[in-house]
C-alpha cells in the first residue's frame, strides 16, 4: 500500500481480510462470499419533537448469516454512516468465530448527537428506531440481536426490550431479542463491565507467555506497567480501572474528547471519572497535567497503549510516532490498515480488536443464552455446591480432631471455599475461558506458522476457517 493513501475504516478492514485470506486455502468463491456484507438496510424516520418533525437516519447492517442470529451492537453518533456499520458488522462476523458465540456479524447505527436530546426525547427516537428494525425483524431473538456501542447502553436497550415486547406480545422469548439490558429488565450481571473486563483477561493471558512478551520486549507482569488509555467510556473506563485496581498496572494518561490528563504516578481512574461526571470534560482535573491536543498523549512512553474510543486514531499521520510496544485495540478498528504496516514495521505488537474486545458479545451471548432458558445462572447450584463444600470442610476438621492433628483452615479460606459460584462469578469464569481459549487458538497459529508474523494475521486465520467450516456444512 502506498504511504501516502489512508483507506477508509470499511477498507482497512477489508485489507486485513484480504492479507489474511492469501494465507488460507478457501474453495473458489468462498472467499468473497465471506467478505462481502449481506445486506445493509437504510431507515429514515420522522419524530415530533419540540414543535416540528425531525427526520433521523439509521442503519442495520448484516454482514455474515452463517450462523443466526446476528449480533451487533447499535451505535449512536453523528459519525455513524453505512460504510462504518458495514465495517464494524463485518469485524463481529470474525469477532463472533473467534470467541465462538453461535453468531453471525451485524452492526446498526443512528446518526444522532445523543448530548443534543433530553432524556424523554431520546426514548422517543430510540423506540420508533427500534419499532423500524423489528418489523423488519432486524430485531428478533432468533433473527438479529442487538447490544450496546458507542453512545448506547443498557438503558437504550431496556427501550428497544419494551419496544420489541410491545410489538410481539405473545412471544415467551422476547427478552432475548437485545442483551446489554439492565438486570431489572432480563441483563445478566457482568455485561455492563464485560468487554472492558475480557481487554484485562486478554492481557492476562498475553502476560502469562513469556515469549509472547519478548515479542513486545517486554518482561514480567502487569504489575506496575505503565498504561495510555484513549476514551473513558464504557469500554476504556472498565478497562483502566480494572488492570490499576487488581493488577497493579499504573495509568499514566487517559485521553477525552476535551484533552488528556498526564500523571506518570498514576491517575486514580474512579476519581478522575467522577470528575469528568461533574465537569462534563477533563479539562481542569488538578492531580495531573493537562494536554489540549489529546491525540498527542497516544505518542508518549508507555508499556501499553489502549484506543478505546472510536475508529482509525492511530493512523498515516501518528504511527511512526507511537512508542508503545504492546497496543490492545479495546476499541473497534482503531489502528488504520497502514498504520498497522508501520508498526508491525516497527516490531510492536498488537492485540487485534476482534479478539480484544470480544468480552462483550461474549457476555451478551451468556444473556441471550439466560433470557431463552428463563432462569438466572447459578440459580440451582449455588446452595448444592455449598452444601458439598461444607460437608468436605466438615469432614477434614472431625478427621482432624479425631487423629489430634490440630488442622485448622483459616476462617477466610473456608468462607472462600464454601461460597457456591453465583451468576457474577459464573459469567467472569465464563469470560475468562472464553479469553483464554481464543488467545491459546491465536497464539499456536503465530507461533507455528512462518507465514504468519502477527496476532492480528492469526485471528482472521482462526475466524475465517471457523466461517468457512460452517458454510461448507450448509452446502455451499
Ligand atoms: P462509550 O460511548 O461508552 O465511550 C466512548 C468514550 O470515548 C467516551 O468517553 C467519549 O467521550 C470518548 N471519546 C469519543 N471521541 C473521542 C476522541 N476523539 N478522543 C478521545 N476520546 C473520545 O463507548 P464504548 O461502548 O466504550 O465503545 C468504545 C469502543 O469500544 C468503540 O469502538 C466500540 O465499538 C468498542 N466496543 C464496545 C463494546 C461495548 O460493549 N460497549 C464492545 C466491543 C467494542
């Protein structure tokens, strides 16, 4: 490619796709069958609001039907336009077979300013958006399945719950026909912190081979790894409070929309966000420097860089300045196709999106699976397992006073080890598996393959074998 053109986000992605599939031996035509999106359906919708109609416009795009449901987030953000959906569609197909979720990829935007709507208005948009998609049944439980993205989350989900219910009165099933619902509306808990979590379990998992390490040139463990984080939303906030809290990683710049906060000491991420809740930015955050220009803070040292906002930041214009040896892409497409060149050029590593921020769709497939079976994880088990554990507890201190051995468990172990696992503690054990697995499927194929020279290469190797194995079952 040459260094001069930037691809756009849909091209970038067909890029990676394209470098990818020179490597595997597809029957002819499957190749481009699974690159191609299936269908991109265009809404434009008309709401009263404040005296006068206001027409907003909406897309659902289905990129892979291999599986179904499809499953993708619904973005809101002016930006949102058919290209980006198809895109971010085509990176759930191969998202959904890396992690193994029985999906296939969707992704649906409405271009909307969600900061320019009162709350009561938002409803408004977002039912009638809902109540288009479901009568096309681009909502549906076992057709197309929702979840949060960018400027969404579990309350815009609740409404497009109610408004599917709504309109499908006697289907039992209809809770499953969005995830990323709030608990009172059939959420499952974990999802809310899901995807930031998987970007930790991901880390954890990379920090655990040490010659994946070397790769970076890195060594040891997340402990005390300094860390540039980009947006602290949903996915970034979770992220960066999770790896300074319990891993000891220490956050040394978050970059906003307004700017970015510098503290090489650390930035306490709760207090910086209750900051940004007050001030509506991070502009004027004492405990650290700030810096106007934002995007500059993506250059400085650090061990590990997380884009965790929007699309194509690392790009022509910055990669050769990215000092960062490890980046893991929490967000969707955020290191452009030729930047993804450069630094590759440049020996760093990248833990690619489709795996990185797959803890989402992970947690929401653990939703969809409860809301079909009706009854919360754990639910039967939580008191048998105690039961069990106390009775093996009970059995180890009468053996143990009977033969005089003096055996005592610490009042703190035996409580840890009683507790039966309840629906949180089900789904991070699921999600940490499922972060594990996928990685473990990655790495033999970057470490075993010659032609394979980075993790992003073996993730689509992975994904599109999985793609081309269920499409050869069906026949074609
Ligand atoms: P969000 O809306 O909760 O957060 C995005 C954050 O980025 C906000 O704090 C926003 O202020 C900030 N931001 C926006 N533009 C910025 C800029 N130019 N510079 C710096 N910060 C900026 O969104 P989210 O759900 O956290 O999603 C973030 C990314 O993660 C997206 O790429 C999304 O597709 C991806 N993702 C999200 C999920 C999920 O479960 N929410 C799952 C998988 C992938």
């Amino acid at each position: 490619m040459s260094a001069q053109s930037e691809p756009s986000f849909r091209d970038s992605v067909e890029l990676m796709y394209s470098r990818a599939v020179k490597l595997i031996d597809l029957p002819p035509g499957l190749e481009e069958k699974i690159r191609v999106c299936n269908a991109t359906y265009t809404v434009r919708f008309g709401v009263r609001l404040r005296g006068q109609v206001h027409t907003f416009t909406g897309y659902r795009a289905v990129h892979s039907e291999h599986m179904e449901p499809v499953k993708g987030g619904i973005r809101f953000a002016m930006a949102v336009h058919q290209d980006e959906v198809e895109a971010l569609a085509a990176l759930m197909t191969f998202k959904c077979a890396l992690v193994e979720t029985p999906f296939g990829g969707s992704k649906g935007g409405l271009r909307i300013d969600p900061n320019e709507w009162e709350e009561h208005e938002l409803e408004q948009i977002t039912r009638r958006f809902a109540y288009e998609l479901a009568k096309r049944d681009l909502i549906h439980p076992s057709q197309n399945v929702p979840a949060p993205d960018m400027g969404t989350g579990e309350r815009e989900m609740a409404w497009i719950a109610d408004q599917y219910a709504r309109m499908n009165t006697t289907d039992i099933n209809s809770r499953a026909c969005v995830t990323g619902k709030p608990i009172n509306a059939g959420g499952i808990q974990g999802r809310t912190e899901a995807t930031g979590r998987g970007v930790e379990y991901a880390l954890q998992e990379f920090f655990r081979y040490p010659e994946d390490m070397a790769k970076a040139g890195l060594e040891g463990t997340l402990k005390g790894k300094r860390i540039i984080v980009q947006g602290l939303g949903n996915v970034g906030y979770h992220a960066a409070k999770f790896l300074s809290e319990e891993d000891g990683s220490i956050i040394t710049a978050i970059i906003e929309r307004d700017g970015a906060i510098h503290n090489e000491d650390g930035i306490d991420v709760e207090d910086l966000r209750a900051w940004i809740g007050d001030h509506g930015g991070v502009s004027g955050y004492p405990k650290g420097t700030y810096v106007a220009d934002g995007s500059a803070a993506l250059e400085y040292d650090c061990d590990i860089l997380i884009p965790a906002a929007l699309e194509g930041v690392i790009n022509l214009s910055n990669a050769k300045n990215i000092k960062a040896p490890l980046i893991i892409e929490a967000a969707n497409g955020p290191v452009t196709a030729g930047a993804d060149e450069i630094l590759r050029k440049k020996g760093c590593v990248i833990i690619p999106d489709l795996y990185a921020n797959a803890g989402g769709v992970t947690v929401s497939y653990f939703e969809w699976v409860k809301n079909l079976s009706h009854i919360r994880f754990g639910r039967m088990e939580k008191r048998q397992e105690e039961a069990q554990h106390r009775a093996l507890i009970e059995e180890l201190e009468r053996l143990s006073a009977d033969k005089g051995l003096g055996w005592e468990l610490s009042a703190d172990f035996k409580d840890n080890y009683m507790r039966g696992a309840g629906e949180l503690e089900l789904v991070r054990s699921g999600l940490d598996d499922t972060m594990r697995t996928a990685y473990q499927a990655m790495r033999k194929v970057w470490h075993e393959r010659d032609d394979v020279e980075d993790l992003r290469m073996a993730a689509y190797l992975v994904s599109i074998d999985r793609i081309a194995a269920s499409y050869r079952a069906k026949g074609l």
